[in-house]
C-alpha cells in the first residue's frame, strides 16, 4: 500500500517505539494521528514532524477508546503499537493490572480494528500494522501475562489478514528483537538479552515501512541469532523452553521484571 498521502493512525507515540515509528512514516509522506497518554510529550513529537494531528487517549479507559475511534474514522492505517510491560510472574500481578494490561494490549487494538475496518473495505484500501515483541514467538519467563497479549495479537492479525484477502485491506505484524535505544529495555535501565546485540528503534520503523508497503505478514527486525531462536519456538517448543530457563535468562528476566514494575 502507498504510505505517501495516507492518513495513519499511531498509538503509543508518546514514548518508546512509537516516536521512531512515526518519523519513520513522516519520512514516507504520511499524513499521522499521533495518539498516546502523555500530551506534552507528542506535542513534542508533532512538532518534529511535518505535520501531525496529536489526540490524548488512554487505551485502558473503554470511554477514551470509544471518542479515539470517532478521530480515527477515517484514517487509511492504524499503527497499533501502544503497550503496557506486564513483566513479573502471574501471582505478581493484582486483577487490577490484569485487566489493564489485557485491555491496552490485546483489546484495544482488536476494538480499534473492529471499528475502523467497515470503513476501510468500503474505501477499498487500508492497512493494520500490529506491534508485538519477540515475545510473540518465544517464550521467556516472567512474561506470561505480556506474552499471551503478544501471542494473542499474532493469531488475531493472521487470522484477520485470511479474512480480508481480496478487499484492498490487509494486516501485518511486526516483531522486533532486543530494541535497546527505547521501550521496555531502555526503560529498565538493561542491555540487549543474554546472546543478543539488540536491534534500533529506526530499524523497527523501517520493517513497519516494508510491511505496509510490500504486504508483509510478518516482518523481524531482530538479528539472526534471534530469528533462529523464534523459528526453533514454533518447530521445538519444549527445546526452546528449556533453552530460555538457564540462569542467566533467568535473572535477566528478573531485572527486567523489577525495572519495569511501575510501568505496569
């Protein structure tokens, strides 16, 4: 699909992957909503973009939701990349932050399709971009609740993509690696995972760029010691399990559990 003159839709652009994302479609000619909780911060962003709509929503609040969908409806692509960290074992978290972390991460971007989508196949055009770490493909200890939202936006996007052959409106997603310039990594003050280099925020932005415009599936911006581990997930399972409980996994996980614990 041509990025160039499309109305796009971001969320999560106040922070994290969601400012590389978006230069990254400003740089396409992309005409962009910016979404996100914290206003000071994508009026910051707008400001270094050509041009750009800037809308304040917290995807976890059912009535902010329903008013974004009102000032998205008629945008030609939705970015959805907005998402709570929900590290730390099951029994950590309260029903509170279980549902928070259900709703900003899974919900929302499944309610936002549902209500921008009648409008796209009657145009006969649009795009949704799904933002889903690794964690999608692998799994790692301490993510259970952050993972079945990342596993959960695969099988809903793949699923959607089939449903939609034929209408001018596809679906994509995008897994990056260990991102350590920005989001949950940055945030927790760590390095790229045990075996990993890591991977940019703009390289995200340049696989969100291939999946729209060459109609990709799934696009990994990871390095290729990565992109083995998520192909040896889905062939081996039980190997892959095993691989990711040695101890220094572990206890990367457990600093990255802790140093993400107010983010929640």
């Amino acid at each position: 699909m041509e990025i160039n003159g499309a109305r796009v839709a971001v969320t999560g652009a106040s922070g994290g992957l969601g400012c590389a994302i978006s230069r990254a479609l400003d740089a396409c000619g992309a005409r962009l909503i910016l979404t996100g909780r914290r206003e000071d911060a994508l009026e910051k962003l707008a400001s270094q973009l050509r041009g750009a709509d800037i809308v304040v929503c917290d995807l976890a609040d059912r009535k902010q939701l329903a008013g974004l969908v009102d000032r998205l409806v008629d945008v030609d692509i939705l970015i959805a990349n907005a998402a709570l960290a929900a590290t730390g074992k099951l029994d950590d978290f309260t029903p509170d932050e279980l549902d928070r972390a259900l709703d900003v991460n899974l919900r929302a971007p499944m309610m936002l399709t549902h209500q921008l989508l009648p409008g796209m196949i009657r145009r006969g055009r649009g795009h949704f971009v799904y933002i889903s770490p690794i964690a999608g493909k692998i799994p790692s200890p301490r993510l259970p609740v952050y993972s079945a939202t990342k596993y959960g936006l695969r099988g809903f996007s793949a699923s959607l993509r089939q449903d939609l052959h034929g209408s001018g409106v596809s679906a994509s997603v995008i897994f990056p690696g260990s991102v350590v310039d920005s989001g949950m990594l940055a945030d927790a003050g760590l390095g790229a995972a045990p075996g990993s280099k890591g991977t940019s925020s703009d390289a995200v932005g340049h696989g969100v760029v291939t999946a729209i415009e060459r109609d990709r599936a799934e696009v990994d911006v990871a390095e290729l010691p990565i992109r083995f581990a998520s192909r040896l997930g889905g062939l081996a399972p039980g190997l892959m399990a095993r691989l990711t409980q040695r101890k220094q996994s572990i206890a990367y996980a457990d600093q990255l559990s802790l140093g993400l614990r107010h983010h929640r």
